[in-house]
C-alpha cells in the first residue's frame, strides 16, 4: 500500500521494490481512483505499464 501523500515521491524504483517486496505473487494494482489527483493517475498508470503490472480501478 502506498499512501496518498506518498505518491508525489513515487518513482519507477520504488514502485518495482513494492512489487518485489510483496510476500505474495502481484497479480494487479488495485487504484483509489477518485481518491488519487489528477496528475498523478496518469503518472502511476504509466509506470504500472512499464513494470508489467495490470491495474484495476477502485
């Protein structure tokens, strides 16, 4: 999980350790779409598209 006011921060990096650091295999990112700002959705879409990880919108 990574917190609202964390995301400005979040880089390719760090959200690939969040993946790898998962005890269990990740098989989507669930996203607090309306909870996450404007500039940001389509930052961490990009990146989750890089790293290989389908996303859902919660």
């Amino acid at each position: 999980m990574i917190p609202k006011y964390a995301i400005p921060s979040i880089d390719v990096k760090i959200l690939r350790q969040c993946v790898e650091k998962t005890l269990e295999k990740v098989e989507f990112a669930v996203l607090d779409w309306k909870g996450i700002k404007g500039g940001y959705k389509s930052k961490l879409v990009g990146m989750l598209e890089e790293i290989g990880v389908p996303f859902k919108k919660g």
